[in-house]
C-alpha cells in the first residue's frame, strides 16, 4: 500500500525523453515506482488519462524569498504554484535577504527596501543563510526554495554603500563571506551588474569571486551590465569568470534592446512601425534574427567549454526598481542620501541632461555614460509604473510618466523625482521599447525561447501591493502554450525538460527536476488541450487552466486547480 497512485498519465519525465503512458506511485513523499504497476494498491488515487504527468517547474530566478519571511507568504507565492512552480531559486540579481551580518546590517536592509516597499511585517531576525534557511523551513515553506547569495549584499558587507573599487581588504574579506555562504548551502553567486553597488564592481572583482566558486563547484550568475548595443561586452564579460575558473554560468533574463548612438530616434520610430506592420498589417518580420547574433557569442563559449546556460522570461515587458534606470551616482550611499538629492532641483537638472544627452558606453561603472541608459533609448514612454506603497499613488500603476506628468502638469523627470520621494524609493515599473504585451517585441525573443541552452522564469517580484506583472502567474503554462501548442517550435518533452531537468542542472541541484524513482514527488499533473493563459498586461492575476494538480514532496498543495492553504509542504534545496 503507496500513499498515492496517479493512474494512467501520460508520463513526461523532465529528462527531454519521449512521453509514454503509466502510473506514479508515491510514498513517505518519495516516488517509489513508475510504470504499469499492476495490482498496486493506494490510499488515493488520481485518475490521470488523457493528462500529462511531469515532474514539478524549477524556476531558476525568483525574488520569492524577498516574502518568504512574510506573514502572509502563502497568499503571496500562491500564483507561483498555481502555475506548476515546485522549487525556486532566490537571491537573484545581487541581492540577497538571507545576509545579514552585524556589520553594516543597517545598511543592507536598507538596501532591501526598494524591492519589498520597506514592509514593516518583515522582522528580519535572522543574520545568516543559514539561519534564514533553517527559519523559513521551521516557519513553513509553500514550495521548495534554494538560494544563491547576491555579490551586491557581499560588497556591502566588505565596503559599505560606496561607488568605487575594492581594495584587497575588502575583496578579501568579500571572499570570505562568499566561502561562508556556500558552506551553509548556498547554491552559488548572483550578480547585479546594472544595479548600485554591482555596478561599481571590474571584471578582476569578478574572477576573483569566481576563484572562491571553484572550490565548490557552484553557479555563477549574472544581471549583466547592459543588454543594449554593449551586451557582446556583457556577455564576454560573465563569460571570463565561467571560463577562467571553469565553473557554471546563468546569464539572468536574457533579451536584447537594440539602440544607435546616431539613430536613436529613427530605431525607436522603426520599432513603432515595426510593431504596426506586424501586429496590424500581419508582416511576418523576423525581428528574432537581431537576437539570434548574440546567441552566437553563447554557443561559440558552449562549445570551448565553458558550462553556460541562460535563462528568459515569457513577456513583452521587463520590470525593476525605477531606480535602476536613473545615473547611477544617484544611488550611491543609502537611499536617504539618494533621496535627498531628487530634492536639490538643480540635481535633477544634471540627471536630466545626462538621461538625453550623454552615450551610454562601457564599461558600466562611469559617472554619466553608463552603459544601459534605457530612457535614452527607449524615450519617455519606456517606463510604466508597476507597484507603490501609497494608497493616493495607486492611480498611477499602469501609466508611463509622460501620462502621470500630463496629469500633474510636471515634466517626466520631476514626475520620477516626485513620486521616488513620496515613496521613500519603493517604487518598481514596467520598461517595454513600445507598447505592453507588444507580439512583435516578444517575437524578438523566440531565438532565446527555443535555443537549447535557455529555460523560462518568472523573475517574480510578487508583493502584498501593486499590479504583478502576468508572469508571476502564468510563466511556464504560457511558454509550454505559446512554443509547443501555438508556434509548434518544441516538443512538448523538449519544453518539460527546458521547465525542469535542465533547470536543476544549471543550478546544480540536487533531486530535482525528473520524475523517477526515488526522486521527491514534486509533480504537476496538467491537461495539455487545455493549459493556457488569458492574463495579461491589463489583467495579470489572472491563473492558467489546465493545471489540475501539483504535488510538493508528496503532498497536494493544488488539488482540481484549487490551492490548498496551510500544506506548507516546501522543503530546502541545496547543491549536488
């Protein structure tokens, strides 16, 4: 007697192998056997014909543990499993909750505040990943949870809220806290490289982190510094350190925004024609073959050696912290100092003039010509606000700042200023080149989608406020929708796979990612006629049908597409 039998499925086990019909027997929140299994007999079972049966989605770059310390955590999270996410992977982009050292502490949490709008639910009564791992697992976990430790929390610790090079010193000592962290399990380094104080950061502070990586044989990923007309320079550069160290690379929500420093506006007038032409017009244009250029750059690192991997997010528009698209002297030191400069006005004359006027060059880390300057471009209208703290702002979620400053008889620079103060910085949004959910800027993307080395991910920022973006819903039903049963473009084994098994090596987790025996019954039991979305931009919480079960370590956590709160069934995942 099993704990449960899913009978009769058609089974897709993660490893890109050929679907095949059988039953899944599980037990003590294990699988215990696979295939015909005749005579079995269980305490439940699932009657699965006509559906697939695969192991649970492994979502590789995840801000989810921003809230797992939050009270209301399975409210939350609650759309990520809904969309079949069994396991993510937090502290992606730099940053990491988890970090928490006496020294500087004050700092580091501030530096948190942008991203999780200062939430005073959140105790932070932890100091290390260790201690935050094993408190999440005691407090409950909604789904499994691996974490990686954010380079920018690091330079923190080593130097404080500065804007320069490290001395030895501190990369020494930044060194030491890395090898800390991978002893208490952390999957490997994240990277922010747009962002304050990555961004400061040189390629030798890189390989250096990378050295200490080797040891253990972990991950290195990496937010690059632009992906604009610098993201061959980008990509070459995360590429060295997984090169000369020989470890493992993820280039983090890889895409591509075209731009010339001399036909700037032209390029933003053809991606408006472009995108009427396509969508109006129904002109097939290929714009996926731009992409295609820097996917080269990939394969050629592939094939000398170097064990990359990349992942993308399913949508026509990005999203941040609106901080991150301003100069980055702004956010030097902490972000009280940041917000009293947007009160000196003749501040924001600077920045305004450095915006439209200044190139963006490489490396990232100059005063004013930073190298993914998006404002400059995409224009105005490239930013859309996506979440805020404050009830009186709600209004403004889903417009550009051309929009809000129209309303409020303000410039586009003063309107950003403005509500960043009102909102003590605790401000994200949107970026798109043209309009939201544009088919011709995702169709950009395809290349990414198909290529053998990417996998989706949600890139969740899921918050107790705002306008979520649809992905946090509806990431891999509306990828294994789109790429299998619309564009006919993968398999439907080779999308499992991409959702599952190559997530989990990429990461180097363990027992993870394949329906076998002896594997955690994490698994998602869909009907393939029916997964899909209708979320959207304008209707993002919106979950996807067809998803009628998914099994967190065994145990029912959505049950005929109805989530069931208080399972709290999650458990760590740490490195092979």
């Amino acid at each position: 007697m099993v704990d449960l039998i899913i009978r009769d499925g058609l089974i897709v086990d993660g490893t890109g192998a050929d679907p095949y019909p059988g039953n899944v027997a599980v037990a003590d929140g294990r699988i215990v056997a696979v295939g015909q299994l005749e005579g079995a007999e269980a305490s439940e079972v699932i009657e699965a014909r006509g559906r697939v049966v695969c192991p649970g989605f492994v979502d590789v770059h995840s801000h989810a543990d921003l809230m797992i310390p939050h009270p209301e955590r399975e409210e939350i999270l609650e759309p990520l499993v809904l969309q079949g996410i069994t396991t993510f992977v937090g502290g992606n982009c730099g940053v990491s909750n988890s970090f928490l050292p006496d020294d500087r502490r004050s700092h580091l949490i501030a530096n948190l505040e942008s991203l999780t709008g200062g939430s005073s639910a959140i105790a932070f009564d932890w100091k290390t990943p260790a201690d935050f791992m094993s408190l999440m697992k005691q407090r409950g976990l909604p789904l499994n949870m691996g974490l990686l430790i954010g380079h920018g929390s690091l330079r923190i610790a080593a130097a404080g809220l500065s804007r320069r090079l490290l001395t030895p010193d501190e990369q020494s000592q930044m060194e030491r806290h890395l090898s800390e962290c991978l002893e208490m399990g952390c999957l490997g380094l994240s990277t922010g490289l747009q962002y304050f104080p990555g961004l400061a950061s040189d390629s030798a502070e890189l390989i250096g982190l990378g050295r200490v990586l080797q040891k253990f044989d972990r991950v290195f990923t990496s937010h690059l510094r632009s992906y604009s007309h610098t993201l061959d320079l980008a990509l070459d550069e995360v590429l060295s350190v997984g090169e000369e160290n020989g470890i493992r690379v993820q280039v983090s929500h890889f895409y591509w925004q075209p731009y010339s420093r001399r036909l700037a506006p032209l390029m933003r007038a053809a991606l408006r024609i472009g995108s009427f032409a396509y969508n109006r017009l129904k002109i097939p244009i290929p714009i996926e073959k731009g992409l295609e250029t820097k996917l080269e750059r990939i394969d050629r690192a592939h094939r000398q050696g170097v064990r990359v991997h990349f992942d993308m997010v399913p949508t026509a528009q990005g999203f941040t912290s609106l901080f991150a698209f301003l100069p980055p002297y702004l956010a030097e030191g902490s972000t009280a100092e940041a917000l009293a400069r947007l009160e000196d006005r003749e501040f924001r004359r600077q920045m305004l003039h450095d915006l439209e006027n200044v190139e963006p060059d490489w490396p990232h880390n100059g005063r004013a010509n930073w190298s993914f300057n998006y404002l400059k471009m995409t224009g105005w209208n490239g930013l859309r606000v996506m979440a805020v703290t404050r009830e009186s702002n709600r209004w403004m979620e889903g417009l550009t700042f051309p929009q809000i400053g129209r309303k409020l008889g303000k410039h586009p620079m003063d309107a950003i200023c403005d509500l960043l103060l009102d909102e003590q910085g605790s401000v994200l949004v949107f970026h798109t080149p043209v309009r939201p959910d544009d088919p011709f800027t995702f169709r950009s993307m395809w290349s990414g989608f198909t290529h053998p080395l990417s996998m989706p991910a949600t890139d969740t920022i899921l918050l107790p406020f705002g306008r979520p973006s649809h992905v946090f819903h509806d990431c891999f039903p509306r990828f294994i929708e789109l790429f299998v049963k619309r564009k006919r473009k993968l398999t439907l084994q080779e999308a499992i796979a991409k959702c599952t098994s190559l997530p989990a090596e990429a990461m180097g987790i363990r027992d993870r990612g394949v329906l076998r025996k002896g594997m955690p019954a994490d698994l998602v039991v869909f009907d393939l006629s029916r997964l899909g979305t209708k979320a959207d931009f304008h209707h993002p919480d919106r979950n996807p049908d067809g998803i009628g079960h998914v099994f967190v370590n065994g145990r029912a956590v959505v049950e005929d597409g109805v989530f069931k709160k208080g399972v709290l069934a999650g458990d760590l995942v740490g490195p092979e």
